[in-house]
C-alpha cells in the first residue's frame, strides 16, 4: 500500500504528473518531423506529372540513397514494411512446407509473408532481456527443413546478429534482418548498422517508425541475386530493364509511388538527427532512473535505436503490469504492457489457420504452437516487459516528468 506520504495515483483521482495526451505521438504533427522540404518534394513530383516509380527518377534515387547510407550495395524500395518482409521471403524463394525461424514478439508483418509463400514459421524463443531472439535457441530449433532465420530488432535493439549470421553461415541458410523498428541501431558501439550483417535487411515507412512516408519500405542487399529477385517480385516480374514486355515468375505489384519515394528521400535526410535527439532522451530517461530496484532499462551507449522505450519489472504478474501501464497512462505517460496481446504464435491466424480454401495450408495438420513454445516470450508479454513510445520530440522537461510518473507509480505498484 502506498505510505499516507506518498502522492495519490492518478488512476486513484490523484493529480497526472503530465495532462494527458500533452505527449507528442507519431500521430500527430507534433511528433513527427516533417517539414517544408517534404512540401517541395511532393509538388516536384505533382508537377512533373510522373506519379510512377517505374519511370520516375524520385524512387530510383531514393533506393540509391539508401544503400549508399546503410553501406549496402542494393537497396529495393516497395509498397510497406511488410510488403520488404515479403520481397526478402520471396527471394530466400522455400519451397513449400520448409521452415523459417521467426521470433514470437513482433508486428505480425514479420511472419505472414513466410506463409504467404507456403513455407511454415518456427518461432524460437527470445533473450529475456532484449527481446530478441535467443542464438542458443535458433540453434536448437534448425532442421533440414529450415531455410532461413529471421530476426526482429525489437524496439530499436540489436539482436545478437553476428552470432544469428553465423548459426545461419553454418547450417546453409539465409538471414532475413526485419530493421523496421531499428534504423541505425548497432549491435556494438563501432558495428556496421543492423540490416547488413544478415544476408537481407527490411525497414518500415509506416506512420509511426522513425521515418515516415505513411506506408512503405526498404530492403537492402549485397547480393546482386537476391536484389534482382526483389526487384522482379515487386514488379509482377516484368524485367524493365530488357525492353521486353514479359512475366518472368510468380510476383506481385509491390512497387512504391513516386510520391512516397520524394517524401522518404528528405525523411531520409533527417534520420540521423531522428536517431540522435531519440537517444539522447532515452539515455537521459534511463539514467533518472537507475536507483528503481527491480527495473532494467534498455541496453546502455550508442546503440539503441529508440522506437519504443522498453522497460522490465521484476515483482509483478499479469494483472499487476496492466495495472502499472494503465496507473502510468493515467500520469500522462502512454505506455502498453506486454507491447502485444499475445505471443504471435497464440494468434487466431496460426492457432486457427484458414488460409487457401480454409486448409489452413502451409500450417494445419504440419505444426502446433501449444503454450509454453517459448517461455521467456510468453513471460515477456504476460508479466515484464513495459513499452512506452518514444519520440524525437520529447522535451527535457517532458523526460523528466516521464521519470517522475515511472518512479510515482513503480512505488504504488509493485511491492517492496
Ligand atoms: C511495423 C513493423 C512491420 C510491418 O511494417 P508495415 O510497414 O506496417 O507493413 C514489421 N516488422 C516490425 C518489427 C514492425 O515494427
């Protein structure tokens, strides 16, 4: 019980620490950083009359722009972050009923491309700290059916890359790196950027990354291979490069409008800034908080990306972190427990698939996801972890009342 001392919550009728809703979000002007360059930009493209990225210069450049920032050699750009993911399942090409390792918290836009092409996702369990998959545990979950491996840089954190990159190395297959929440984020201070250690790397336009351009994505490679195969998979397979109109193999229309293109081009020029004003806040948040017991803050120094700031406590179960995100919604500070409802493995779309004429194919009949496949993930969204949505946007003032309303309801909600 709070001591008589100590301040009444506001989801108790106490006074919020912040008024709510004060907050900027990535729903909002406020929280997004955008400005008269983009304006330019998109009636540049409105002008020129040329809409399309096919024959646009706006996309063409924006892929080049890219690579060139992330130091890869290619970079395709399309329609979503999930349409990337798709692009990159698409190129690592399984054959039906083989299997790709994904982890079970995520956005689902990590695991529906692997049953759009029929193959099956094995989800391993996660590093109980960042949230990111267990290499260890990858490698028990490898058969001959596997084919690649792929990792979510979850939040803004590097997963252990190198070490997924050589599990991959070793049993043949391919390292799909899903970067939409994690631009620019590092594995070690002084580490090429996620994105390049795995042989494909996919980012995430959509309203609320660090980049925006409403939808979109990226997909960067070295091999020239693999980004031919994206290229064509965006494109219905139509080779524009050889004049000739024709349909090389199975693929869809993924592309990017010009206009998206000429917004991410000057998003992109901002990114590092973005990157740079986020960690500055989130180092900032993390140190006026460092004596709470019980609490782990993001790893430390340079390497965080800083999409959501996630947060661990120890002591509560189930009902007691949905208490604390809501007591800490009610401060004025938005915050969701467990980040999702549930691991993605208990979703309706793998426990009760329907897909293709209600087979239920690729999954049904093939593999279970009983409760207790991944343990640490399952704990990780029933009881620990805290996300709390991060912005380049934040004021000091604001950070500080952040870590006033953290140490406000940790004191009222879990027990000493
Ligand atoms: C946002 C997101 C996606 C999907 O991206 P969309 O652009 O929304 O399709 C995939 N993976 C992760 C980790 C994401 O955060």
């Amino acid at each position: 019980m709070p001591m008589p001392s100590e301040p009444l919550l506001a989801l108790d009728g106490g006074p919020p620490v912040l008024p709510r809703g004060s907050l900027p979000s990535t729903n909002d002007a406020a929280g997004r950083t955008i400005g008269p360059e983009e304006e330019a930009a998109v009636l540049r493209v409105l002008r020129s009359g040329m809409l399309s990225g096919v024959w646009g210069t706006e996309v063409k450049a924006l892929q080049a722009e890219f690579a060139e920032m992330m130091g890869s050699a290619h970079a395709v750009a399309c329609s979503s972050g999930t349409a990337a993911l798709h692009l990159a399942v698409a190129a690592v090409d399984p054959a039906p009923g083989q299997e790709i390792i994904v982890p079970p918290i995520s956005d689902m836009g990590s695991v529906l491309p692997v049953i759009a092409q029929n193959a099956v996702p094995v989800f391993a369990d996660l590093d109980p700290v960042t949230g990111c998959l267990d290499p260890e545990d990858v490698r028990r979950r490898i058969t001959s059916r596997t084919r690649a491996i792929l990792v979510v840089h979850l939040f803004g954190g590097a997963a252990r890359v190198r070490e997924l990159r050589e599990i991959a190395d070793e049993a043949g297959v391919l390292l799909i790196e899903d970067c939409a929440q994690a631009y620019l984020a590092r594995e070690r201070p002084g580490d090429p950027v996620v994105g390049t250690i795995g042989h494909l790397g996919c980012f995430s336009l959509q309203q609320t990354k660090h980049i925006t351009t409403g939808d979109g994505g990226l997909v960067i490679t070295d091999d020239a291979k693999l980004a031919r195969a994206m290229r064509l998979f965006a494109d219905k397979a139509w080779p524009r490069d050889t004049g000739e109109r024709t349909y090389l193999s199975f693929a869809l229309n993924y592309r990017m409008p010009e206009l998206s293109g000429a917004v991410a081009r000057v998003q992109l020029t901002r990114l590092q800034a973005v990157v740079d004003r986020r960690r500055r806040h989130a180092h900032h948040l993390s140190a006026a908080l460092a004596q709470l017991p019980g609490l782990t803050t993001p790893a430390p120094a340079g390497i965080h990306a800083y999409w959501y700031y996630p947060l661990l406590v120890d002591g509560l179960d189930h009902a007691g972190l949905r208490r604390f995100a809501a007591a800490l919604g009610a401060e004025g500070v938005p915050c969701v427990a467990g980040y999702i409802a549930r691991p993605l493995y208990q979703e309706p779309v793998l426990r009760e698939p329907t897909a293709y004429g209600g087979s239920g194919y690729p999954i049904r009949g093939r593999i279970d996801y009983p409760d207790g496949e991944c343990p640490v993930a399952e704990a990780l969204v029933s009881e620990r972890l805290l996300a709390v949505p991060w912005n380049e946007n934040y004021t000091d003032e604001q950070v500080d009342a952040m870590a006033e309303a953290i140490d406000k309801v940790h004191r009222a909600v879990v027990p000493a």
